[in-house]
C-alpha cells in the first residue's frame, strides 16, 4: 500500500479533531503512551449487577454568553461494529472537571440486552471528550439508545450546551481484524470463527513508517482513496513518493493510516513490510473484506519491532487501549447500568 488522502471528513472523522494527512503521518495526539490491555472479545450476555452512583444535579445556566452544540457520534439509525464508542465532542471548548458529574447524569444510555459501561473525559487538541464504551467490546446485535440531555447544562464560565439528543444505533456482527506485522498476516474473525487469514505489508519501521500498534476501529469505508506522498511532505519524485487511486480503503485513523487493496505492493503480500503505514493487501482480499465490514469493526495491530502505540484519543478511536480500570479513572461517575 502507498500512504493515502481522502478528499473529505466524515463526521466521525470531524469528531477526533485532526486535520488529515497521509499513512502514518502528522504529529501524535497525545503524550501519553497508549497501551494495548484492553479486553479483545465480546462482552459476557450476563453482567454481573450493578449499582449505579447516584448523579448530583447539572448545573444549569440560563442566558449563556457561549453556546456550544456537542458533536455526537455514532449516527442516528447506524450499524456499527463493536468497537465503535458513543462519542461526545465539544469541539474547542474546555468542560471544567466540577461539572462534569451533573453532566453524565443528564446522559443516559439505554442497551438492549443490558449492557453496562462507562463515561470517560479526554482533553486534546483544545476540544472535550466525553466516549461512553463497556469493558469488553459491544456484544454483537446489542440496540443502544443515548439520550443526550443537555440544553441549558453550563460546561463552563458563562458557557452552556445547547440542544436535547437522542440517537439510536444498531451493533452488528462481531468482527474482530488482527494484523501480525511480524507474520505480515491478517486474521480475520466474524462472530468467534476465523474466516481468512490474509498476506498483508504493514508499515516500513526502517524507514520510520511504522503502522501504529494496539487497538483501533474503522473510522469510515471510503472506497476508492487517491493516495499523495504530497500530504505527509514527500515529493512524488522521490524515492519514497507515491500517487495513485487505491480500492476497498478502510480509515483506520485520522492521520491517515488504512485498510486498503495495494496491488503495486503484491510481491511483498507475507513477506515484507513496504508501506507508509498502511495495511494493504491483494484487490481480492480487500474487496472480500470491504464487503463484510462496519465503521466501528475492530483492527488490533501487534507484532512491531519498533512500537508505535496507537494513539488512545485524538487521531481515530483507540478507546479499547485502556484497561478498564484506567477507563473507570476517567469518569466522575462510573459504572452506568446501561438499562
């Protein structure tokens, strides 16, 4: 595969906050390392109990000097794969950390079957975060309402949010993609069994091209993507350049990486690793797994020689790169029971 560049934002894309740049490009959003401790199979159909922490009242501020109207994600009406988490994005606007229990209690998510999980808060970029996921990936058929209220709820100093939402989605099938960089192979398993194991090139690391390593989603099917050394400050005309129209891409982060067909790259399918960081695979292969998959379906790269973590918010989803226990650090009010 060659580095890649889509002519547009989807608005899971706008909800991360980073501009686009190529495969394996841009600056990392976060200091933090990330770290791949999270659960990688469904959430067991039968929870034990829980009690939820009650949740004090939200502030409310009435004639507000700034409103700001949050970005939500997933979509109304979607199906998503079981890595997708509900994300809330107040888009360059600080939430200050006193406020931020009465604002959880005004947001209510609702599962079919029971499904509990967690709020968690992430300031990068300038913007706020609020993704609400279990502990384990989404059990797949799970029905998930958010009831989003939050007009008039202050989110700071003479700043309010504007507008009541509420937004239903649908979990589909489980699919959980793991990429071996070391074995240049992807595997592929929809609802427990395996279907295929795919020859793949990852990220060149000697050339600092690495595909970032850990947890991710797919942030959109973009189809056919026009790919440009340009973006990540390549000349096409260099040795490293590249430009062309790649087919069956999948955006795994904002910064550019992506599943897609490479068919410049087949002589090196399971046996090199010669992209800019993508992972790309035979047209067949990637028409075959297009086909089956959902924003929200899950891609867990391991096997690097010189880790690139995936970044845990900021440049795609890698929500699932914390441990429950550090997820439950960043709520202010823990565990919801999901009914």
């Amino acid at each position: 595969m060659r580095p890649t560049r889509a002519a547009g934002l989807t608005a899971a894309l706008a909800l991360t906050g980073l501009a686009v740049t190529a495969c394996g490009g841009g600056a990392e959003a976060e200091q933090r390392p990330a770290t791949s401790s999270a659960p990688s199979s469904p959430a067991p159909s039968s929870p034990a109990p829980v009690t939820e922490k009650p949740a004090p009242e939200a502030a409310l501020l009435k004639g507000a000097a700034k409103v700001v109207r949050p970005e939500i994600a997933p979509a109304n009406g979607e199906k998503v794969g079981v890595g997708q988490p509900i994300a809330i994005v107040f888009k360059q606007q600080k939430v200050s950390p006193k406020l931020r229990a009465g604002i959880e209690g005004r947001l209510k998510v609702s599962t079919s079957p029971k499904v509990p999980g967690a709020w968690h808060w992430n300031e990068t970029k300038g913007d706020t975060r609020v993704h609400f996921r279990p502990e384990k990936f989404w059990p797949a058929g799970t029905e998930v309402t958010l009831d989003a209220r939050l007009a008039g709820v202050q989110l700071a100093e003479g700043t309010a949010a504007a507008g009541d939402r509420t937004v239903s989605f649908t979990i589909g099938d489980s699919m959980v993609n793991t990429v071996d960089l070391k074995a240049r192979k992807l595997t592929v398993v929809r609802n427990g069994e395996t279907l295929r194991t795919i020859p793949v090139s990852g990220g060149d690391e000697s050339k600092g091209f690495g595909t970032r390593e850990g947890i991710k989603t797919i942030l959109a099917k973009e189809g056919k993507v026009v790919m440009d050394s340009l973006s990540i400050g390549i000349p096409r005309n260099h040795p490293d350049g590249f430009f062309g129209s790649y087919e069956y891409s999948m955006r795994e982060t904002v910064s550019g990486e992506y599943v897609h067909a490479a068919p410049d790259n087949a002589e090196s399918f399971g046996k090199e690793n010669v992209s800019h960081g993508c992972i790309g695979m035979s047209t067949a292969d990637a028409k075959w797994l297009y086909g089956l998959s959902l924003k929200g379906d899950v891609v867990q790269v391991t096997g690097s020689t010189k880790p690139k973590p995936m970044d845990r918010f900021g440049n795609g989803y890698g929500d699932w790169n914390l441990s429950w226990e550090e997820w439950l650090e960043g709520s202010a009010l823990g565990i919801r029971t999901g009914a």
